[in-house]
C-alpha cells in the first residue's frame, strides 16, 4: 500500500511540473503574437555592426531585448542631416529650414529644427577621424497648401537648407574672391589702374558668397581667384545683395 501511494504522488509532482510547463509555454506562444498600436507602414529593423548586417526574417534567431520592426508616424515626416562642427554652433532648435525631397525635384517644403546631438557622431568619426559631423533633425511642417505626397516612403534622400539668418542690403562676393593674408582677410581688387590687395571686413557667409562690411564699395572688380602673384586675373564685381 505504501510504495502506491509513493508512485502517486511521485506521478502528482511529475504531474504539476509538466502543468507549471505548459503555463510558461503558453504565456510564450501569447507573447510571441505582436500586435501594432496603430495601422501604418511596417519597418523591419535591421541589426547594424561594423561586422554584419542582419535583417529580421522568419525563422531569424531572436534576443530579448531586440528591436524587430518600426511603426514610423507616417503624420510627421523629418529629415535627419549632419552639421559641420564648423557650423554647428550657428544652427540652434526652432530655427526654419528649406527641405528640398530628391524624388520632388520640384517642389521645396518649410521644415524647423528641433534636435541637435550634443556630440559628433562616432560613425562618421569611425571612417574618416578627421571629420566631426553633428546629427541634427529637421521636422517638415505639416502645411495644407502644400501637403507631403501620401506615397512618399521613409528613408527616401533629401536636403534641408537651414536659414541661419536674412540678410538684405548687403555687399556680397563669391566665397573664393577672399583670402587671408597676414592674419587678415582680403581680396585682390582692380580700381582704375591700380590692381592689389585691399583689406575687407567679412560678415556672414554660405557655400557660395560670403558679406562684405567694409573695405570694398559697389562696382569694384574682384578677382574670382586670389592670385599667388600680383599680375591681372578675371575679376567679378562686388555687388548688393
């Protein structure tokens, strides 16, 4: 009689451990259905290394804690651009910027900055240490005159033009027109006969032009490249802008 009822309740444990079992599985198989918050567009998040590149797929080994797919808020669309270190202390949040989309060669839309990374980014820094760039996010406001197209995907390549500043009545010159000589800046101007360099005062500047304060006026012939020699270059003429 003793050693049956040691063989129940030997059979009772096994009996609850296979039932403590099939609880944990089927808590499991319930997290394992994923549901999304919200219908829109799904993402699947790839995991980056130096070394691979693994998208998510099935019967993809996964970790916890690992992302497996994105849901982007298709409502609000942003770009994300790197800012020289040489600029970056110019560019501050809400500032308002031109978004040009390269799928949308014709149209441009009105964006505004609303993040600056406070560090370079390390994988810009990884390939060329040189380099120190700052990953800025500029949001596109949501304009209902001139409204995003509702196809446009995510990860589709763009530029934002941030404007630092509005400058009007000023003298400009091509960039390349100024140089730096003896600690100070210059240019190399035709007055009349006389051709050389005179002094000038720079204000602002973008990729293409740069503000002149003082030391040049209206009409003066600028050479377009400072010459490393003093002898006669084509010139452009400092002009309003």
């Amino acid at each position: 009689m003793g050693s049956h009822q040691s063989v129940v309740r030997r059979r009772e444990g096994a009996l609850e451990e296979q039932q403590l079992r099939l609880e944990r599985y089927e808590e499991q198989l319930t997290k394992a259905t994923i549901r999304a918050p919200q219908d829109g567009l799904v993402i699947y998040s790839a995991s980056t290394s130096s070394r691979s590149s693994v998208l998510i797929e099935k019967g993809a080994q996964l970790r916890s804690g690992q992302d497996i797919i994105q849901l982007p808020d298709m409502s609000q669309m942003m770009v994300e651009i790197k800012i020289h270190e040489s600029r970056v202390r110019q560019v501050k949040p809400g500032m308002e910027a031109i978004v040009r989309i390269d799928s949308l060669p014709d149209r441009q839309f009105r964006g505004t900055v609303k993040k600056i990374a406070p560090l370079p980014d390390t994988r810009s820094r990884y390939y060329e240490p040189d380099l120190k760039v700052y990953n800025a996010e500029v949001w596109i406001e949501n304009d209902p005159d001139n409204p995003l197209p509702g196809d446009l995907k995510p990860g589709v390549s763009a530029v934002a033009e941030i404007i630092i500043e509005n400058l009007a009545g000023v003298m400009t010159v091509p960039i390349q027109c100024v140089a730096t000589r003896r600690g100070r800046t210059h240019c190399y101007v035709r007055r009349g006969e006389q051709v050389g360099w005179v002094p000038v005062d720079v204000g602002l500047s973008n990729d293409t032009t740069v503000e002149i304060k003082g030391g040049l006026k209206a009409g003066d012939q600028v050479a377009l490249a400072p010459p490393a020699e003093d002898e006669g270059k084509p010139a452009t003429a400092a002009k309003p802008h």
